[in-house]
C-alpha cells in the first residue's frame, strides 16, 4: 500500500481544458480580445500556458493548456502573451502593457 502511495503522490497535471462561458460569439471583438487578455494573464499566474484557444459558439470558449515547469517555460509563455498583447493593441487601440514583477 505503501508502494501505491508513493506512486500517486508523484502525479502531477501537465495539461488541460478549460471552458470560458462567457466567452461567447455575441460578444464583440474589441470586448472579447481584452477578457482574452485577462484570462490568459490568470492563467499564466497559475503556471497555466494556453496553447489553443478553441473557436468562440454560443456555450463559451475552450481553451487547451499545457503547465509551465519552470522558469524558461513561464519566459515563453510571457513572450507569447506579450505578442497577442501588441496584437490587440494594434487592431483595437489598446495601450495593453506587460509589466513582470519579481518576489
């Protein structure tokens, strides 16, 4: 029993799905792109890198994420949230800014 014990405590989630209800096709785009931006930051915040975002119907957004390991994972994923940032900036004169903070 010991040996099974062992073996579950080492298990650990290396990806997922989550769904964004709110996310819906109705919403407009300049009002999708900035939950988008919110999400994805809260999901960075909690070692969550988003690798794709399903298309928006009328029960949401789902989104497929992988964990971020480590410190070069977080710098990619960071590079990655800070390209859609500039993105959406651009197309809807947004002033996003991507400030990391160090504890």
């Amino acid at each position: 029993m010991s040996d099974k014990k062992e073996e579950l405590s080492n298990l650990q989630v290396v990806g997922g799905q989550m769904s964004f209800k709110n996310l819906t096709h109705k919403v407009d785009g300049k009002t999708y792109a900035q939950a988008k931006a919110r999400i994805w930051l809260g999901m960075i915040n909690d070692r969550m890198q988003p690798k794709k975002w399903l298309k928006p119907n009328s029960k949401g957004t789902k989104v497929n994420f992988n964990t971020i390991p480590n410190d070069d994972a977080m710098k990619l994923a960071l590079a990655e949230y800070e390209i859609y940032l500039n993105q959406i900036n651009k197309e809807y004169g947004l002033d996003y800014k991507l400030r990391v903070t160090t504890s």
